[in-house]
C-alpha cells in the first residue's frame, strides 16, 4: 500500500485552505445565530483553529470563551448543538462535504500566560538581562 494519502510533514494545503474557510463561517454562524444551549446564550466564543481530517470528513475545532470564563461549560454546550452548527455550516460552505465538528478547548491564550508569568519572574528575568 502506497504512503500517498498519509504525510508525517503535517496538514496538506487543501487541509490548510479547508479549515480557514471552515473557521471563517463558524466565527460568523457563532456571532449571528441564537442557541438554545444556556451556556451559550451571551457568550462571545472565539474560534481560533479548525482541523480537518486528511478526506476532510472530520473537523477539530479550537474555540474559547472570551474572557475564558465557564470554558468547559461552553465547549460542551457547543459539542451538543454541533449537529445544528454542522447544519448551518453546510448551507455557508461550498464543499463536498460538510465535516463532522468536535469542538476541542484552546488552552493557547491560557499557556501564553503562563509563559509570560514565568518570563517576569524576577529570576528569569535576571538571567535574560540585557544583551
């Protein structure tokens, strides 16, 4: 069997381009539809990452809170109406498929924290010094 469809060297850009579009209409289905969900009602959720499967069936989606309050409540409320964004999606994207979404929480801005907390420590910060 041929290594054709499978690349250790990460996302083709068919992948690449597949995800942006998806994560364009996602940010634009989540600012203008309403939800049933509690958890999602008033709630500015940020898309920062979608991405798709090598046969672009299958979508992770990295998505926060603003503010990242109530994060775990929000990704489940958005992991249970991802058959009604999927939906949605299908009538915004021109693809052959519309992905299956799984929304996944983005620790990214959480970490980036961290690392600036750990850069201003006084310690490290004497070691990084001016040079």
């Amino acid at each position: 069997m041929s290594k054709r469809f499978t690349s250790s060297k990460g996302p083709t850009q068919r992948q690449l381009r597949a995800g942006e579009l998806i994560r364009h209409a996602l940010v634009e289905i989540l600012q203008r539809e309403g939800f049933r969900e509690p958890a999602l009602s008033g709630v500015s959720v940020t898309v920062s990452e979608v991405r798709v499967s090598p046969d672009l069936k299958n979508a992770s989606v990295f998505a926060a809170p603003l503010g990242g309050a109530h994060q775990e409540e929000v990704i489940d409320a958005l992991n249970h109406a991802a058959p009604h964004i999927r939906g949605l999606l299908g009538k915004k994207i021109d693809m052959k498929f519309t992905p299956a979404l799984k929304f996944l929480s983005d620790d990214t801005f959480a970490e980036a924290q961290r690392i600036d907390a750990l850069l201003a420590r006084p310690d490290v910060a004497r070691d990084l010094g001016d040079k």
